[in-house]
C-alpha cells in the first residue's frame, strides 16, 4: 500500500510542476513592460506634438493571441463571424490603448481581454440586427413570386423553400413585428 500512495503522490507532482511549466499564451510582464515603454514613447511624441510612435510586434501579437484565445470560449466559437470578432477587438485595442495606465493598473492582459470580451458582444449584436433586417425583407417581400422564377430542377425544390422560410424566418419576423402597445406612466398628484 505505501507504493501505491507514493506512485500517487509523485504523479500529483508531475502534474502540478508540468502545469507550472507551461508558459502562459501572453507574459503578463513582458506586456506590461512592453506598454510602459510604449506609453513613455508616446508621450514623448505628444510632448514635441509628433506623431504617436508605431506599436511594436510583440504588442500587434498579444492582442492577435488574447483575441484569438478569447473567441475559442464556448460562447464564441460557433459564430461564423468569428474572424470580424477578431478584427474589431484588435481594432478596439488599438483605439484604446492610449487609455491604459501602468500607474493605475498592472494587468495589461485582463484590460485588453474586457475590451476585447465587449468588441466580441457588440459584434454578436450588430449581426443579430442584420440578421434581422434579412428576415424582415424576405418576410415583406412576395416570396412565392420570387421562387416562382425559379425553372428547370430548381423549381421542384420550391416547396421545401417555401416550408424551410415558412418555418424559420417567418416566425420569428411575425413575433417581431406586433405593435407595441404605449405604456403611460400615470402621475401623481
């Protein structure tokens, strides 16, 4: 039995020592040295009103892997607009990275992961709106019209086109679609 609880343990060890190994995908140091040297540069340019200096590789990089990692999370990874997601996060960090301050905070990597996360839902949100619009117009326009154009093999698919839109985009067009009724608030006197 003691071989057994010393195979165990070692085991445990391994595991705990492979894990302490592996290096992060972002050096949370490295970043935030590699941002207060940008922010120093950059205030030295906005001193001598020049232009702000050019970011370096390794910060391009960190935000490509912080937003690349970010949108392999379960509730990301089924978009097919992932890589747009991907490119307004990057994109929001550069705009706000000015805004980073190594005196207030020394955690660059949960700052651009937040701006990133929210990039993310603004990105999900403005698809959900096109998404809708496309459904609107297909609800408004005269489908059957449309299909009946359709000649040749094409036209014995028309049916299953009509039940498929029936089915999934009309619904949802119709629940969208109820007037809203107006709420007054009453006052108080």
């Amino acid at each position: 039995m003691n071989k057994m609880k010393t195979s165990k343990t070692s085991k445990v060890k391994t595991k705990t020592s492979k894990a302490k190994l592996k290096p992060h995908y972002v050096d949370n140091k490295k970043f935030l040295q590699a941002m207060t040297e940008y922010r120093s540069l950059r205030e030295i340019a906005e001193q001598k009103k020049r232009k702000a200096p050019q970011i370096t590789n390794y910060i391009g990089e960190c935000f490509l892997k912080i937003a690349n990692h970010l949108s392999y999370r379960p509730n990301f990874i089924n978009y097919t607009y992932r890589d747009d997601m991907i490119s307004d996060g990057i994109e929001n960090c550069l705009q706000y990275m000015s805004n980073f301050d190594p005196h207030k905070s020394n955690n660059p990597f949960a700052y651009f992961t937040q701006i990133i996360y929210y990039a993310f839902i603004r990105r999900i949100q403005k698809e959900k709106k096109q998404q809708d619009v496309k459904a609107k117009l297909i609800a408004n326009s005269d489908t059957e019209m449309m299909l009946d154009s359709l000649t040749g093999d094409d036209a014995q698919y028309k049916n299953q086109m009509l039940e498929f839109l029936k089915k999934n985009v009309f619904p949802s067009v119709a629940s969208d679609t109820k007037p809203k009724e107006n709420k007054k608030k009453k006052k108080l006197h």
